[in-house]
C-alpha cells in the first residue's frame, strides 16, 4: 500500500515537470514568432536630436491668397426708369384717343388729340395782323430816315410789330398743345379723361411709364457708403428668384435726416419687360474685387492688445502673430486681408506655445 502511493507521488512530479518545461516552450516560441512579427512591419523608432525634442509642435496649413469678391445686400425699390403724367395745357375738349391703356409707345407718337375748335382761325388772323404791323414798320422806318417822322412814332410801331408777333406764337403754341405727344419711348398706364370730356390746363390727360430700364433705389448705412461709387454692377434679386443687373447711376453726399442712411440709385436693365416696377427687390452690390486669405473662422485669435489675428510660423520655423482685417464672416468660413499672399498658418497647438517660440511644424493631414 505504501509503495503504491510513493508510486503515485513519483509519477505527479513527473508529469508536472514535463507540463513546467512544455509550457516554457510554447511561451519561448510566442515572444520569439512576435519579436519577428513586429521587426517585419514596424518602421524603425526615430530617435530625434536633443534640440528637436525641446521644440514644440504645432500643425500647420499652407495657404495662397486668392481673389476675393466682397458684396453686401440691402433692401430697395424698383421704379420705373421715367415716368410722367401729360397735362393739359389749354381750356379745350378731348377729340380722340390715339392709343388704347398699356400699349407700348415711341417718344413723339400722337396719344390724344384735343379740340382746336376756332384756333387755325385766330392763327390766320394773328399772322395777317402780323404782315400789316410789319409793313407800317417798315414804312415808318422810312419817313423816320427821311427825318418825317419822329423817334416816338418808331418805337410805337416796333411795340405793335413785338405785340403782334406774340400773339401769332401764342395762337400757335395753343394749336400745338392740342396733340398730345409722348415725351420718351414707355408704355401707357392710365388714360383718365374720355373722349368729349372738357378739359382746363393743368387737368391730367395720361400717364406714361417707361420700365424697359428700372431706377433702383436703397438706402446704405453710414459705415458702407464710403466703400460706393458710381458705376459698381449691382443684382436686383425679384421675388420669383429672377435676377435683374445694372450698376449704380447715383450716391447722395448728405444723409438722409431721419435714418442717417443715404440714397442710392441703379439703372437696372428690364429685357424681359418684369412688370416689377414698384415691388422691392434683394439688392446685391458688387465692391471691387481684392486679394484675400479665407479658412476657418475657428482658426482666428485675440492678442494681448485684443487684436484680432492669427498665428503663423515664419521662415525659421517661429510662431509669429499676425493682425487681420475680417472682410466677411459666416458659418463655413472667414475672409481677411492683411497677410502675406503665402503663409504657413498654424492649425493646431498654437495655444501650448509662446510668440516668438521656435516650433516643430508638422503639416495638416489632408482627408
């Protein structure tokens, strides 16, 4: 009994030997397999200098300056380009319409045609009374040179020569105001007198728009005005999503009392004949186009003086702060003038480290 239980202890340690030395094994294989494994696909450790590991580092993106197209938006009103109401001139009747409400018309084609009644008659007078008192002024002129005449009886007879003369422009003009001619090229908007009414000077006979060009008229704040001048293409946005252009005929020298705003016009040109004319309009100006730098507004900085900037690295790798002038701003972006046309702008780590500080640029990864 005893021999078989020294037999049992002897056969255990054995076996524990042999699992002691198997494992020890697999384990010398495994750290063997990896120390090749990891020789095979690892690049090789870079050991850096001692300066190198002093430097900081920063990530940096390397930008070239561009064009930029600034423009602002305002609110305006479209107008037509010209527009007049045609009056009468003289006490008569209207005789005829020669257009119909919103036809197109050519500057001097006939609208309406008012009553001459007795005036062809007064003109044929006024130039007979005319002849007569021209030809007693030439006889006095005569006796006057043969010394049969007086100074006194000369002037009299140039007054009536003057007098008649009046008349016969007067009786004349009148025939002329009772045709009613278009003063430019537009379209007839309003025809409120009919046919027999009496008319008295002053009473309105038509109006007349011309909307082939549209006057577009805004007003800028104080702190733009100075960037206008005439001639700046400007885009009139409608309210179907067309888009009108022109450019600026007008900028007002004194603000408007109430708003401090001042007054622009735009000559628009009108194609396609919108009938926009008194609706308002998104008004785009295009500013002089300049060179700029735009990326993102997250990259820009405050220094000590709270100038707005940002940090870049210079040629010996320094961290140097640059001030900037903000052009526009929005969600996706920034513009702003002021730098270099190429600059090397820090992305990253600029806030571990100190102006004037030599640094490590590593450039930005791009997607």
């Amino acid at each position: 009994m005893a021999f078989s239980s020294s037999l049992i202890k002897l056969r255990s340690s054995h076996f524990s030997l042999a699992l002691a030395l198997l494992l020890a094994a697999l384990l010398a294989i495994w750290l063997l397999s990896g120390s090749v494994y990891s020789l095979a696909t690892d690049e090789p450790e870079f050991i850096p200098s001692p300066q190198e590991t002093e430097r900081p580092v920063v990530e940096v993106q390397q930008l070239q300056a561009s064009t930029y197209h600034p423009s602002f938006q305002v609110q305006g009103q479209l107008e037509p380009y010209r527009q007049s109401t045609l009056t009468s001139r003289i006490n008569s009747q209207v005789e005829a319409w020669h257009v119909r409400q919103g036809q197109a018309v050519n500057a001097g084609d006939l609208i309406i045609s008012l009553d001459q009644e007795d005036r062809q008659a007064q003109l044929q007078r006024a130039e007979a009374d005319l002849r007569v008192a021209e030809a007693n002024l030439r006889a006095t002129e005569r006796l006057t040179n043969q010394n049969l005449s007086s100074e006194t009886a000369l002037l009299n007879q140039q007054a009536i020569v003057a007098s008649a003369r009046a008349e016969r422009d007067r009786v004349s003009m009148e025939l002329q105001h009772t045709k009613i001619r278009a003063p430019f090229d537009g379209f007839i908007e309003s025809l409120p007198i009919e046919v027999g009414n009496s008319v008295q000077p002053g009473d309105a006979l038509a109006s007349l728009a011309d909307t082939r060009t549209l006057k577009l008229t805004a007003h800028i704040p104080q702190q733009k005005v100075s960037e206008l001048s005439e001639g700046l293409v400007t885009e009139a946005r409608l309210l179907d999503g067309d888009q009108l252009t022109g450019e600026i005929s007008f900028v007002a020298h004194v603000a408007d009392s109430a708003t401090r705003s001042y007054r622009i016009e735009a000559q628009i040109d009108n194609p396609q004949l919108h009938r926009v004319a008194g609706a308002s309009a998104t008004i785009s100006i295009l500013l002089p186009s300049q060179t700029a730098h735009r990326f993102s507004p997250a990259l820009l900085a405050l220094d000590n003086k709270g100038q707005t900037g940002v940090y870049l690295i210079n040629n010996e790798e320094i961290m140097v702060f640059m001030p900037v002038q903000i052009l526009s701003l929005d969600t996706s972006g920034v513009w702003v003038s002021g730098l270099p046309p190429q600059i090397d702008l820090i992305t990253q780590g600029a806030g571990f480290v100190s102006e004037g500080e030599q640094v490590k640029a590593v450039p930005v990864e791009s997607d």
